[in-house]
C-alpha cells in the first residue's frame, strides 16, 4: 500500500496500463512533456515515449477522430480532454461514432476508449471550466461513465475502463485531485465497471450520489448521527450504468432516500435514479424521494460558486424534511 492522492493514483493507473499494452497510448494537449494541467501525465512521455504518450493540436474534434481512427487499427486510446466543458466541441466523434460503433459494424469493430476529463466546482476555475456534464454522456446508449470519489477507487476504475472494449467517459472532480490521501495499493488491480459503494453504512436513510458529493454527504451522515440518525451513504461510482440493485438494497433497508448531484436539478442524473426507485421499491418507501442538486443556471462565475454548490447544510436540511416525513 502506499499513500496517494488522487491525481497520484490516475498517474499509477495510467502507468501500470502503459507497461502493460503496448497498445495503450496517451494523448491530448500539453500531457507530453508538459504533464498535463494537473500533472496526471507527469513523467509518462520520458518513461514510455513520445510515440505513446504525446500533445495534440488544440482541437478536440481532431482528439476524438484521432481516437477513433487508433481504435479502429487495434490500440486502446486514453485520449484527454482537457477539461470536460469543452466536450461540446467532439461530441459527434463522442456520441455520434464511438458510442455506436459496436452496433452499427453487427459487432466487427468496436471503440475501446478511455476518455479522461477533469470536471467540477469549487475550485474556482474560469467560465466552462467546472459544468457537471455527465447527464449528457449517461443519456447516449453505447457509453459508460464513470466517477470515482476516491483515489483507491480511480485507479481500479481507470485500470477497468482503459481494459474495456467500449468508450468509457473517464470523469475526473477537481476538487478532489488533490483534497486527500488514502492506502492504495501499488499492485495493479481492477474494480468492476457498473458496481456501486456503501461507503457508509445506515439504517434509517439512504443518500444516493457521486464524485464530489460523496464526501458532502459522508459529513452530513456524521452530522445527522449526532441527532439520532443512522444515514447510508451510497457512492455510485459508476453512472451509467446504474447498479440498480445495490441502490434498491439500501432503499429497502432504510426505506428513505434522497439523491445527491452537484449537477443541477434539470441535469446529472438524479432524476434518473429517482425513477428507477418509484419503479422497483415504491412499497418499501416511508416518505417521498428527494434530490439535493445545484439550481438550474449556468455555473456561475467563481465569485458565486461557494453559494450555488450543494453543500453539507443544504443535505442535512433535505435528509430531514425525509426523515421527519
């Protein structure tokens, strides 16, 4: 085990995936020599090459065709964008071919893409910077998306993803590259793409989220305990697809909900989530299920963030209006 943030734990995963496929190749802009913005790619060009792990023009339309094209002829690209707000600018290579390329070739070729992008608030970044874009990457069928929370989990999830035979939407929290360190073990290992987490265990109420919000809603479970509740906390992990069943175990368990998004309440996929509750575990429930989102505007400039960002008070105040019910 060792130590590591979770920007460390990308650059492990990355590094264990480069000495294991010669076919695993790095690229977007200024990952080369320069690292990366957050340095996730530091020191992988001088170790693996510049023919493995290499810049890209400033054009993420050209990133994505890139990819496509590489995984057409047999390599597993892990192309960056270099932030997710600027994803609009390659959502026809996203959406449009990678996500079906499987189905539309009966099964000859498939697109096993990994792409990695920071997102997320509060961290003062400029305009376009932080928007919580993963509803739209959920919404596309041929996609999965994936979000950890911790740096244990990103590195098993990444490995996971880079493996995969079909484009995964690598997501990134900012916030969290380097917010904390935990045990991670040196070793390659995997975690299942699709597979939920109780990171807290409870019994009267059920907080559903992900990425950031996961350690937002570890506190108010801790907050609220002093009061007399017992709060599950559930950190997806993966967002599409959705691991209904644990999601519905903690349900049944404590019969109350509410889902967590930093996204706002018209995006992300909170409602989805709520959807899939009423559909399967309607009769288990004791009050209505609740969401806990950020309102629906653009991402306000840095100045506001603090104020428009769900936050530990914001789900205290909703997990009670559902425990009190």
């Amino acid at each position: 085990m060792a130590q590591m943030t979770m920007i460390q734990a990308i650059t492990d995963a990355l590094r264990t995936e480069l000495k294991n496929d010669e076919n695993v190749l790095v690229f977007g802009e200024d990952v080369g020599l320069n690292g990366g913005v957050f340095r996730a790619t530091e020191g992988l060009q001088k170790e693996f090459g510049e023919d493995r792990v290499f810049d890209t023009p400033l054009a993420e339309s050209g990133i994505g065709g890139l990819a496509i094209g590489l995984a057409l002829e047999g390599y597993r690209p892990v192309p960056e964008i270099q932030f997710f707000g600027f994803v609009f600018e390659v959502m026809d290579s996203v959406s449009g071919q990678m996500a079906r390329m499987r189905y539309r070739s009966g099964g000859k070729y498939s697109s096993p893409i990994t792409i990695r992008s920071p997102f997320g608030g509060g961290v003062h970044t400029p305009e376009l910077h932080a928007d919580s874009l993963e509803g739209l990457m959920a919404q596309q069928p041929g996609l999965k998306v994936v979000i950890p929370s911790t740096p244990k989990d990103a590195k098993g999830l990444l490995i996971s993803s880079i493996r995969d035979n079909d484009p995964v939407i690598f997501l990134e929290h900012m916030k969290l590259y380097r917010s904390f360190r935990e045990d991670v073990p040196e070793e390659e290992y995997t975690i299942e793409i699709g597979k939920a987490d109780v990171k807290r265990e409870g019994t009267d109420l059920s907080i559903i989220t992900y990425g950031a919000m996961v350690h937002e809603s570890i506190k108010a479970a801790e907050a609220l305990e002093k009061d007399g509740y017992s709060v599950e906390v559930v950190d997806l992990r993966t967002i599409q697809p959705l691991d209904i069943e644990t999601i519905i175990a903690s349900v049944e368990k404590t019969n109350r909900a509410i889902v967590v998004q930093e996204a706002q309440k018209q995006a992300g996929i909170a409602a989805s989530v709520v959807a899939e509750i009423n559909d399967r575990a309607i009769l288990s429930l004791e009050a209505p299920v609740l969401r806990v989102t950020a309102a629906d505007t653009v991402f306000p400039f840095s100045q506001a963030e603090t104020v428009w960002l769900p936050n530990v008070k914001d789900i205290i105040e909703t997990a009670k209006k559902v425990l009190e019910f």
